[in-house]
C-alpha cells in the first residue's frame, strides 16, 4: 500500500503515527512546500516573543522520523488525478497513491485595503511569516496591529516583547466580544495598556501609506494617521481549497468528509482546518482550527487509510492559551448564541478548589482568577479560566462527558455561591462514580 500525505501539519504527522500501528510495511511519502517541515505552530507566539528558540519549535527528533519510516518530499502539489491516483509535483512530475490524506491546512485572509502589499506588512501563518517579523522587528520602531481574536494578541504581545511600541486595533468597543464577556475583556485590555500597548476602538484600517514601498503609516476610517514601520495583521483564516477545485471532490467551506475523514472518493481523505468534517452527535458537518481537533482528525484518517474503521466524534473545543500573559483556558462553548435555558455566571477567587487534587496547575503568583461557567439546563456548556488553572481539566472532563450536575445546578444559581468549591467537590464526586 502507498500512502500520501499533502502538508506537514500536526494532521499529517498524526495519520503517519496511526498509519504505523497499523502497517509497518507500507509506503508513506509526505509532501510539502513548507520548507520547516512538521513543526508546532502554536509555539509561534512564544518563538516571537524570544520564549523559545526556533529549534524548540520542533516536537519530535530525527529519531522518531525514523522510526514511522516515510520520506519527505519537499514539493508544491500542483494538480490531484483522481482517475489516475497520481499527483502533479510542480507542474511536471507525477507521483502515484493508493490512498490520499489532504491536509494543507488554512491560511490568514488577506488584508484588502490600499497598500496591503507594501514592505513591512506581515501575517503569522508560518514559521518563516515569523521570521520575517523578527527580521523586521526593531526596538524602539513602531507596529500597528490590526485583528480580534488570539493571533493578533499574540503579534502584539511579540513586537512588545521585541521592543516595539505597539498600537492594537479594535472595531468594537472591547477584545474578543464574541467568546470573552466584558469582565474577561476588561481584564486583558487593562493588562495590555500596562504593558504599554495603546488600544484604539472602533478603529477601522482605511489605508496603508508607504513610502519608497515600505509602510511609513496608516489611515483610519475616522482620518486619524498613526505613523508606524509595520502593519501586522489576523482577521481570520480560509481553508486552502485551490488544489481541489475542479477534482469533484465535494466542498462547501472546507473539504467535506464523513466521520471518518473520507471524503466523496474512496481514497482520498481530509484532516485538519482544510477538512469540514461531519459530527455525528450535532448531525452538522464543522470546521476546527485548533491544534487538538487536526491532531485527532489526523489520527483517525490515517487509522481508516490503512484499513482500520475508525469513527472521528468531536470533542467539545478545548483550548489553552495565553492572553496579555494570563493563561486562560476556553472549553466547550462560552460566546454569544447560546439557547435561552442556558445562564452563564462567573467567580473571583476560591481557596478549596488550590487543593483539588490529580489537577493541573499551568501558572503560579496569581495576580488574577477567574471562572465562569456556562450551564444548560441539565449540563455544563462551557467554561473560560483565567490565571489559575487547576480546575481546568475536570471541567474539561465535564464538560466533554455530559456530566449531569442537576444535583447542584441550583446552588451554583445561588448569589455568591462558592462556585469552585462547588464544582471541586462534584468533580471528586462524579469522578468516583465513574470509576464505577
């Protein structure tokens, strides 16, 4: 059997994994234009801030390339031949499959005002995108970055860390407004200013204004001009879909494919934020664009590739990052849209819960905690944590298990209930009777 693998993402490499625990014999041949390979995109944000040198970037050693035995081919896939099972390498060469991972993954939308394509202005889709900004990065210079979720945050708290004086635009009126609530978004903004970053709201980008064809300054909507050396900018991201046009392979935002990965060919399967795979349990095919999602899915692809059926079910999205240097931890489903039984409360601090055991604590010297819950009418639907994080992973189980916690839904309902002690003991709780 031959197996071929279009992207180097964490997607690819897991289906290499599960390939190998199932067929130790079989071909496996990855492809990429990436010329980094398989590294760990998430540790971008921590590589621009000089947290991590480029080398840490890279998950696994030439020891474990070895042991999965597959080559890589460092290539541009220009065309899929579906009757032919054959792949166009740059326009020329061919290269033969029986069965077909796609996994190359998202990139950043293009910034469509004038003067997008002027030196200076950068995106964080890459590792060589990262490169660029550092080698453009100057200590005393000053960035304008234009976004609302996690990647703008994270280029503005890496041109802080990189000496930059940062101007961060926001089209509303306060940070991620769609997933943090106004408390949440109060928190991070007051960190950012006292950084020094200098926060603009309802700031619309108008125009980019270079001079000899490197930024030089940026007009808003509203006229004003904010000098600066660089424009960097995260507005979101769209599935890579210009390989497959015109395959008929059917797509709608992403690549559909089942709860198997595969998609309407028989030897062709989809992972990671290109593929839109179909949830069982929601009925709804969903696009995922975190690392977690496109490990799993990767996984479960190559487990069906080589013969082994395996069902792909979607987790609750589990995310951990860091916003203006808090860890924060995002479960399930925490952002507007929420049916009307659902009712969302929140907590400052607690003592108990610091003592839960078998949990997991990502951060100490806390100068900030903060839960909040969002509850269903018989279950728990999300949850955001703030600083620290020991309550993270129960919630997490929680959430993902449909735990029922009617038993103490009214009193976590209550005026200045002890919501973590709460929670803390039904976990210790529930846990046991699991184990039952």
């Amino acid at each position: 059997m031959k197996y071929v693998i279009i992207g180097a993402g964490v997607a690819g490499y897991a289906a290499i994994e599960a390939i190998r625990t199932v067929d130790q014999a079989g071909e496996i041949i990855m492809i990429s234009n990436d010329p980094h390979g398989y590294y760990s995109r998430p540790g971008l944000a921590y590589y621009l801030t000089g947290e991590l040198h480029d080398k840490s970037l890279y998950p696994r050693t030439q020891e474990d390339y070895k042991r999965l035995k597959f080559s890589f081919l460092k290539g541009n896939v220009t065309r899929i031949l579906r009757s032919e099972h054959a792949l166009e390498i740059d326009g020329k060469s061919r290269l033969t499959y029986d069965k077909l991972l796609i996994a190359v993954g998202a990139r950043a939308l293009p910034l469509e005002v004038p003067g997008s394509k002027l030196d200076g202005v950068v995106k964080l889709d890459h590792l060589a995108d990262a490169k660029n900004i550092l080698k453009l990065a100057k200590s005393g210079k000053t960035a304008v970055v234009v976004g609302g979720g996690i990647t703008a945050l994270e280029l503005t708290e890496g041109l802080l860390a990189r000496g930059m004086n940062v101007h961060y635009l926001l089209r509303g009126d306060r940070y991620w407004s769609n997933v943090l609530d106004q408390h949440e978004s109060t928190v991070v903004q007051g960190r950012l200013q006292a950084e020094g970053v200098e926060l603009h709201h309802h700031a619309e980008l108008a125009e980019i204004i270079g001079k000899k064809n490197r930024v030089s300054a940026i007009r808003l909507e509203d006229g004003k001009i904010i000098k600066c050396d660089m424009l960097a900018y995260a507005i979101g991201i769209r599935p890579c879909l210009e390989l497959v046009q015109g395959t008929e392979l059917t797509l709608d935002r992403g690549i559909l494919a089942d709860e198997h990965l595969q998609t309407n060919d028989p030897d062709i399967f989809a992972a990671g934020d290109v593929a839109q795979v179909f949830d069982p349990l929601s009925g709804r095919a969903v696009l995922d664009s975190l690392w977690n999602p496109a490990r799993d899915q990767g996984y479960v692809a190559g487990m069906n590739m080589a013969g082994r059926k395996t069902a792909y079910l979607k987790s609750p999205p589990f995310n951990v990052t860091r916003l203006a240097g808090l860890t924060t931890t995002i479960i399930g489903t925490v952002g507007h849209g929420q049916d009307k039984d659902v009712v969302g409360i929140a907590r400052g601090d607690s003592e108990t819960w610091r003592d839960l055991p078998d949990a997991i604590e990502a951060q100490s010297g806390f100068d900030i905690n903060h839960m909040r819950l969002v509850i269903g009418g018989k279950t728990l639907i999300g949850a955001i944590l703030m600083g620290d994080q020991k309550l993270s992973w129960p919630l997490q189980k929680m959430i993902a298990g449909g735990a029922d916690i009617s038993p103490i839904r009214e009193k976590l309902l209550m005026p200045e209930a002890p919501i973590a002690d709460l929670i803390a003991d039904f976990w210790v709780a529930w846990r046991a009777q699991a184990a039952l």
